[in-house]
C-alpha cells in the first residue's frame, strides 16, 4: 500500500514538471486531474490508515482468540468473516488503485506524444520561419544589388540626357547659322537668280547649285565672266563666315566625253571643273584652303534620270555644298 502511495505522488510530480512543457490549457486540464487524483489519493490514505488499524486490532484480538478459540468459536467465524469482507474491499481498492495507476499512465503518454507533435510542430515552424528569412536577405540582397545598377544607369541617363541637351543646342545654333547663311548668300547672288544659280537649305547644309551655262561652255574648263564675278560675291560671303566648311562639286550628265589632250573622260571633267571653282574661291586670300573639298561626280549624281535634253542640261552642274564646323558636336559624340 506505501508503494501504491509513492507511486501516485511520484506522478503528481511528474504531472507538475510536465505542465511546464505542454500549452496553458492542457496544463490546467493535467493540473485538474491531479488535484482530483491527491483528493483520491487522500481519501485512499485515509482508508488505508484505518485498515491498518483494524488489520492491527484484528490481530491483537485473533492473539486473544486463539486462546479462546474453544469459547469463541461461533463469534470467530463471525469475525472471518468480517475479516474476508475486509480482504475483498482491499482488493476492491487495490484493483481500483491499478486502475487509476494505469489511466494515469496512459494519459501521460497521449500527453507526451502530444507535445512531441507539439515540437516537431515547431520545429517545422521555425525552419520555415528561417528558410524565409534567408529569402528575404537574398531578395534584399538582390534589391540592393539592382538599386544600385538602376542608380548607376539613372546618372548615365542624366548625364546622356544633360549631352543630348548640349547636342540639341549646338544643332541649333547650327542651324540658325546655317540659315543665317543661307539667307547672306541669296543676297549675295541675287542677281544671278535668273542665270542657273539657286540657292536652298537642306539636311543643315546650304547648296549652291550653279548651271553649266553660268560657268562654262560645253567641254570646257574655263569659267565664264559671269560665274566669275558669282564666285566671288560668294567668296565674299565665305571669308566672313570662317567656321562654315566648303565642298565643291562638279556633275557632268550621261553623255560620255570624248577624250582630248586635257580632259580624258567625265570624270576627269568633273574633278577640273570643281578645282577651277575652288580657285576662284580662294583668290579671296581670307578663305582657307583647309575649308575647301574639291570633288568631280561624273554623271553618277544626276538630278533627273532622263535622257531628253532639259533633264541633261539640269544634271550638268556645280554644287557648292556648304557645312558648319561639327567639330564641337563630333567631340561631344565622341565623349559618349
């Protein structure tokens, strides 16, 4: 019976160490049943205390009785009896002690393998929590990494775009002098509007386009009076214009020139025709020649694809091209 009583405060203790290891209210619902197993458990050891005594003072009186087993015979049976009665209540209690013992047993263990669940249960948890985290990091990682690329290509855009502004700007100005430009030399050669000159503003250039008649006869590389004093208002215009750079063109039409002791082919006449214009040019001694482009075409750039004679008296020409200084733009294309 002591051990049955140790048994069941060695679980009480077991049940207090417990309760720290399971959630509050499978803690309060174990705390429960062991408030109800000390309350049987008191009970038990009240019990057990007076059938100790009775145990003791039956002895004493079975001592007694022995002596006086003759005479007592009849009220000895009586007390077996009471005795057997005694016995099986006992063993009534006894079994009920097991019992209990053994419920005890088996919620113990559903509580343990409860809060084995429980752990595991949180273990998982915090791996998840943890493998999430290291996901965070990296995206954070990454995040940063790409700021950091988006900040460096937001400067260079900065930087592009505070180029392109400069860019817009030079353009502009040299368009505004090409215009300027253009409207000097219209005023220059307005008198030999009605003689095969034109003058006109395309793709930022000014073109000067002199007809063979203003110039030259057929097959010749002498410059008539005219185209003389035409070049020279133009030479004018160019010597006080020294950033604005000069290409001459000479264009023949399709008809092939036959070869002399000077001039072998078209070719040939389209180069000289262009160097005896840059001549004229530069006998402005404010003109420099490292202005100057002397080009010859040939046939190969005509104005009208035709072979009737208006459209080749148009394809025989001379093309003064004339260009700002793109110096500036070209270095800040070159910066880039």
């Amino acid at each position: 019976m002591q051990l049955k009583i140790k048994s069941i405060i060695v679980f009480g203790l077991i049940l207090s160490v417990l309760g720290a290891c399971v959630p509050t209210k499978q803690f309060d619902d174990l705390q429960l049943k062991n408030d109800q197993c000390q309350e049987e458990l008191e009970i038990t050891k009240h019990e057990n205390k007076n059938l100790n005594v009775a145990n003791t003072e039956l002895k004493s009186k079975l001592d007694i009785t022995k002596t006086r087993l003759e005479e007592m015979q009849a009220d000895s049976l009586e007390r077996g009896k009471t005795y057997h009665l005694l016995d099986m209540k006992y063993d009534k209690l006894n079994r009920q002690y097991n019992n209990l013992q053994l419920s005890q047993e088996q919620l113990l263990s559903g509580n343990i393998q409860e809060t084995k669940e429980l752990l595991e249960e949180l273990q998982n948890t915090q791996r998840g929590i943890i493998e999430k985290e290291d996901r965070l990091r990296l995206l954070e990682s990454n995040l940063s990494l790409e700021q950091s690329k988006l900040d460096k290509y937001k400067t260079e855009l900065e930087e592009k775009n505070a180029r392109l502004v400069e860019l817009e700007s030079i353009l502009s100005k040299k368009d505004s002098v090409v215009s300027v430009l253009k409207d000097k030399v219209s005023m220059a050669l307005l008198g030999f509007a009605d003689n095969g000159l034109a003058v006109e503003m395309k793709n930022g250039k000014v073109y000067v386009s002199l007809d063979e008649q203003l110039l030259f006869k057929s097959g010749s590389t002498t410059i008539d009076t005219k185209g003389v004093n035409a070049l020279k208002k133009l030479a004018d215009v160019l010597a006080t214009n020294p950033d604005i750079n000069i290409m001459v063109e000479g264009h023949t039409d399709d008809v092939p020139y036959i070869s002399g002791a000077s001039i072998k082919d078209n070719w040939d006449l389209s180069v000289k025709r262009a160097t005896a214009i840059v001549r004229i040019l530069m006998s402005n001694t404010k003109i420099d020649g490292s202005r100057i482009i002397a080009a010859g075409r040939s046939k190969y750039h005509p104005i009208i694809n035709s072979k009737a004679p208006d459209a080749r008296k148009k394809n025989r020409r001379t093309e003064i091209i004339l260009t700002p200084n793109l110096d500036e733009l070209f270095q800040i294309l070159e910066s880039n």
